[in-house]
C-alpha cells in the first residue's frame, strides 16, 4: 500500500544508507508535495504554493491516537506504603498530583478508589508544581544526556471511570484551560456537552461562548459503572464513554498567527520567532467537579499528545557529517514559523515520537552523496521514495529468549508481541 501519514515506517536514513545500521524507523509525518509546519507540538499542512490561510491542523486517527497517547498518571499505580518509598528514594511522597476537595483519597493520599460521600459538590485540581505535564519521556532517562528543555503540553486526555450512587442526578465537569480558552466536558441534566469559552481577563468579565454542542445521554443505572474520556487534541474536543465517541467539538482558530498567540500567551508572533526555542507555552489547568451524587472515582488517568518540538540545527561533525556537504545552521527543518518545510514529489519527513531526543528529519542536514549519485535526492532533511523499505507492522520485546534454561537464546518473546499502529 501506499505511505500513508502517521504509518511507522522503515527506511534507509539517508545521511548514511549503508550497511544494516542505517535502517531507521519512525513515524511519517510530512507527504510529498505538500508544506509542512511543526507549531506548539502539531503538524500543520497546506499544499505546495498555498498561502498561510490554507495552513490545516493534521490530525491523528483514532487507531493512531490511542497508540501515541503518553502516561502522565494513573491512580491504579500508588504506593502500597508511601513512608517506605520515602525511606528508599530519600525523597518525600508528594501524593497524587490532584488537590483533592471533597474526595477521600485514603489517610496517606495512596487509595486507588477515590469515594465522594454526599451530594454536594466536590473537586480535583491538578498541582502542576507535583507533576508537571510536558513533552519529558523516560525513552531514555537513563542515558547520558545534556539537559534538556521541556515544554509544557496542552493537548491532554483525561480518563475516570466513575461509579454514581444516584446517576440521574450527577452532574460531572472536567474542565481545561489552555490557549486562552476553557474547554468544558460535562456529563448531567440528561445531556452531554462541550463548550468552548473564552478565557477571562478579569473574572467578573460575562462568558463569551465560542462554541458548543450537545447530545443526548443517560449514564448507567446505579451499581453500573461507566467509563469517561476527555480528549483535547488536535485542536479537537471529543467525549468518550465506554469506549465510544459520543460527542466532538473543533477548537477552531482563524490562522497560525492567533494559534501561536494563544499558545505562548503574552508573547508576539516577533518573539517566537527571535527565540522559538526559548519560549515555553503557557501551561495547561486541569480541574474535574462532580455535584448531585455521592459516588466512586476508579482508573483516574491523565495522558499527553506526542509534542514535535522545535530546535535548532547541531552543526557538530557527528550530527551533520562533512562529507555530505557543508552544514546547515538554523531552525529545524519545519520548525521556522516564517519558513514551512517543502515537501516535493516523492519526498517523505519522518520523526521519532521521543521528539527529545530523536535525530530524525527535523535535525538531519544533507543527504550522503552515495544518495544524491544513485537517486539524483540532494534536498536536506527529507527520505526520497526509494530508500523507504515498508511499513512496520509488528513488535516483540525482549526478544530473543532461550527455549530451555541453558539453551541459546533464540526464541521471539510472543508473550509480548504486539501490533504497532
């Protein structure tokens, strides 16, 4: 089949093809004749000649989407004794990242079930000083690295599987604030709904409704729990519940210019583009608010997009190797906001999805002459159509493991394989 965007996709690199060391494998981000944007973490696309205003969102399938999202939290996963852990790591237990306001969360913050008694209202806020949500990923903690900038994501999925003593009088809201915007998912008075409000400069400022929808629904009887998901990526709200999409909502802005304003929040579109690197988006607020039903919170989630970051291009002799020409400095390729990357005819850009700390077709630089000589390709940072080999299909690790104690190692581990998506 064709490539298509998103695929996992493996590949010859083309800064240095030879040998099996130069197959690589990552995801397809940018397709032939097409320009290429990577702004606060998204992909951007427009065809070849197209001014800014046709600039789109791409946005992940949901196959895909389940596949990427990257785990923040889960309740699932607490201490069974927090002052232990403590004693180990030297380090105190901080508890689960939410300010708990109603909510027993058990005498050492560690109960997996959290349980809220009454009908009066109670709350969750996320303390972003606990656990802060960005683009970090523990791929590679482990080996030696420079420091490394981390930047703040917005494009989060919250999940909790909620179980109501009396369901049809719950009101359930979480709500996101991130982009200047509030993004509300709320479950009650028969209906579910999202809503898009504008973000107050002063509080006692009216509600200024950007957008809004709603359908009908009626949770489970008592005693039935049912599962919710809060997805805001892509610029897209969506609602889940049991596994299915009932509600979507796009978060629409009018160009690029007000998405990257709304993202790094007090900032010009002068200064992101002076230091693009060095500005950090404004922080997501998390808030989830139940009223009208005592009731059980189980499975309590937070989970993030993958983030394309951007960086500047490493000249050093190992990341762009002299002998495929001089090096280039500036932005990464698709990262300068002034200057799209140009996909042309048969020319792929391929990312890793630990952008931190993946060499891939932002950071590249020319081509290996053995590339230009065989397939004519001397355009930077992109994969011509002739060094793809296929797409990836499946995985299994560790891999190989002996078939007896003392045997030679050799068998695949198909306890752990799995589809890659």
């Amino acid at each position: 089949q064709q490539p298509e965007r998103w695929d996992v996709v493996v590949f010859k690199n083309p800064t240095d093809p030879s040998g099996d060391a130069a197959n690589f494998i990552k995801r397809l981000v940018g397709l032939p004749d097409e320009q290429l944007l990577m702004l606060d973490g998204d992909v951007f696309t427009a065809p070849l000649g197209a001014d800014r205003s046709q600039f789109a969102i791409a946005r992940k399938p949901e196959h895909v989407q389940r596949a990427v999202w990257q785990r923040i939290y889960d309740s699932d996963y607490e201490p069974i004794d927090p002052t232990e852990l403590s004693k180990r790591l030297n380090l105190p237990w901080p508890g689960p990242p939410f300010e708990a306001k109603g909510f027993d969360l058990g005498e050492s913050d560690n109960r997996r079930i959290w349980t809220h008694d009454g009908n009066g209202p109670a709350a969750l806020e996320w303390r972003w000083e606990r656990l802060p949500i960005t683009d970090w990923g523990s791929y590679n903690m482990l080996r030696p690295q420079p420091p490394v900038r981390r930047y703040a994501v917005s494009d989060v999925r919250f999940c909790a599987a909620i179980d109501a003593k009396t369901p049809e009088s719950l009101v359930a809201e979480y709500t996101l604030t991130t982009r200047r915007r509030l993004m509300r998912f709320i479950v009650g008075d028969g209906k579910a709904t999202l809503r898009i409000e504008a973000q107050p400069e002063d509080p006692r400022d009216p509600v200024k409704v950007l957008a809004e929808t709603s359908v009908p629904f009626t949770p489970p009887a008592a005693g039935k729990p049912f599962a919710v998901e809060c997805w805001h990526v892509d610029q897209r709200l969506s609602l889940w519940v049991n596994d299915r999409e009932i509600v979507q909502l796009d978060d629409r802005f009018a160009s690029l210019e007000e998405r990257l304003r709304s993202s790094f929040y007090g900032r010009t579109v002068e200064d992101y583009v002076a230091q693009p690197v060095f500005q950090q988006p404004t922080p997501p607020q998390l808030s989830f608010t139940t009223k009208g039903s005592a009731l059980e919170l189980h499975r309590v989630r937070v989970d993030r997009d993958l983030y394309y970051r951007p960086e500047t291009l490493n000249t050093s002799e190992l990341a762009q190797p002299p002998q495929n020409g001089a090096a280039i400095v500036g932005p990464a390729f698709g990262t300068d906001f002034r200057n799209p990357a140009q996909l042309k005819a048969d020319q792929f850009m391929m990312c890793g999805d630990s952008s931190a700390f993946r060499r891939d077709s932002r950071l590249w630089g020319r081509p290996s002459p053995l590339v230009t000589s065989i397939f004519g390709e001397s355009e930077p940072f992109v994969v011509p159509r002739e060094l793809l080999l296929g797409k990836a299909w499946s995985v299994y690790f560790p891999a190989p493991v002996p078939a007896t104690e003392d045997g030679p190692a050799v068998m695949p581990d198909f306890g752990n394989l799995r589809f890659i998506r």
